[in-house]
C-alpha cells in the first residue's frame, strides 16, 4: 500500500494513484501510469530505488537546451546485503553511464528506468510498456524511442539503483528464468539488427570481454607458482620448532 509514503508529499506535489484491485504486471502498471499522467514529460521511480536532489532539474534543463525529446542520465547502482542488523551493506558499486551507443542496446539494456525523462506523447505514439513483456519492458520502449529520436545523455549520476538479491531486488536483470524473455524480446526487434550492429557489438563488448579474461587467465598463471611456493614456505613453517613453541604459547594464553 503506497498511501504513507504518499501522505508524506499530499501538500507538496499533485498526487494522483491509479490503483488496481489486483497485480496487472509491471508493464501494464507503467503503461497506466503513462496514460493517467497528463505533462508533456514522464519519468519513472521504482519503489526500491531513488532520485538524487536535481535528478528532475537536470534531465529538463537537458531536454529545453538540446531542443531533444528524451534525455538520461548516469546512474549509481548499488549491490546490496542484510548486515544482520536491520540495515543494508553495499558489497558492490557500479554506474550505469556513458553515451548511447545504439548498438549495444540492440543486445544489452544500458538505461535504467528511473534514469530516463521522455516525451509522453512520444511514448504514447510509440506503443508505451508492451503488455506481452513480463521484464526488459522499460527497455523495449527505451529501443523504440532510440530508433525515432535522438536520447540525450547528461553526464552526472542523479539516481541511485538499488539491487538486494535476499529482497529479490533487481532479480529480472540475472538468472536463468530471463532466457524466454529475452528471446521474446530479440525476436520483436529482430527486423531492426544488421549485420554492422552485430559486428560493432562484437568489436566493442565481446572481444573487449575475451582479451580482459585471456589477461586475467594470463595473470593467474603468473601467480600460481607464486602461490605455490608460499605454500611449501608455511609448511616448513608449520614443521618448525619455532612454529610449534609460538602455538603452544598462543593456547597458554589463550586458557588465561
């Protein structure tokens, strides 16, 4: 129920929930909310993730001095755990960023939902959210959007994306029950993909991926015998009197 968290805004911002009696699925939710909006742009928020001060400052300020459609920004996501205590730890920080390059986004989302402000028209005209997507429906519409207009980056993080896997937080961007969406989701835009997109995707993301991991495997050959030999240095460690008298005084004080 979103209604205390949008008690906490009725007296700063015009609120209007459109809410359904039972889960229509992420994609006819967004498409609801496009409709229902009545501005000449649209951004989307997750209940997980959040806006930075400027977020909504920054994206139409882009939008008015580029005299562009769609605008978006860098995003910080953030890989969470439950620290025991009721809070979270981040074990991982990445950034979703960087100029579009369109054809990686043929084979790989690259922008975040929250970090997009488009045209609701434009995304009416569109088709909005595809109803016959369970995931990658934010993607799907960012594609076609690409595919019309020019999408205008800024290059600041203004949001943050939060991924807690325990919360099932993010758990559409990985695992194996995403291949049949994303088989779906190649097939429609299938028509779109050429050969030089193909190419330049395997250029740029597939080749650059195999060289990194031929020079980590590289480097991981070149530490084993390092490994190794401090393996034998600790045994004869272990063997040594020295060793074992540094024990024994470590379990005396220890029963202390």
């Amino acid at each position: 129920d979103p209604s205390p968290v949008l008690a906490e805004f009725e007296n700063e911002l015009e609120i209007f929930l459109v809410n359904h009696p039972d889960s229509v699925g992420r994609s006819r939710a967004a498409q609801a909310g496009l409709e229902a909006a009545t501005g000449e742009l649209v951004n989307f928020l997750d209940d997980d993730d959040e806006f930075c001060p400027g977020h909504l400052h920054t994206l139409v300020g882009a939008i008015e001095a580029e005299g562009v459609r769609v605008a978006y920004s860098d995003v910080e996501c953030l890989t969470e755990q439950p620290d025991g205590s009721g809070g979270y730890r981040v074990v991982e920080r990445t950034v979703f960023g960087g100029d579009l390059d369109r054809s990686r986004l043929f084979f790989e989302s690259t922008l975040p939902i929250m970090a997009v402000l488009m045209d609701r028209k434009l995304a009416i005209e569109l088709g909005g959210f595809d109803p016959n997507l369970d995931y990658f429906e934010d993607w799907d519409l960012f594609l076609r959007l690409a595919h019309r207009t020019r999408l205008h980056h800024c290059a600041e993080v203004t949001a943050t994306y939060h991924v807690c896997p325990p919360l099932q937080q993010g758990k559409g961007t990985a695992g194996d029950h995403r291949w049949p969406h994303l088989a779906r989701f190649f097939d429609k835009h299938r028509e779109w993909v050429g050969g030089k997109d193909w190419a330049r995707f395997y250029q740029r993301h597939v080749e650059a991926t195999r060289l990194r991991l031929r020079q980590a495997e590289g480097r991981l050959s070149e530490l084993e015998p390092q490994l190794e030999n401090l393996k034998q240095h600790f045994s004869v460690i272990e063997k040594s009197r020295t060793w074992k008298v540094y024990q024994a005084v470590q379990r005396l004080l220890g029963r202390r």
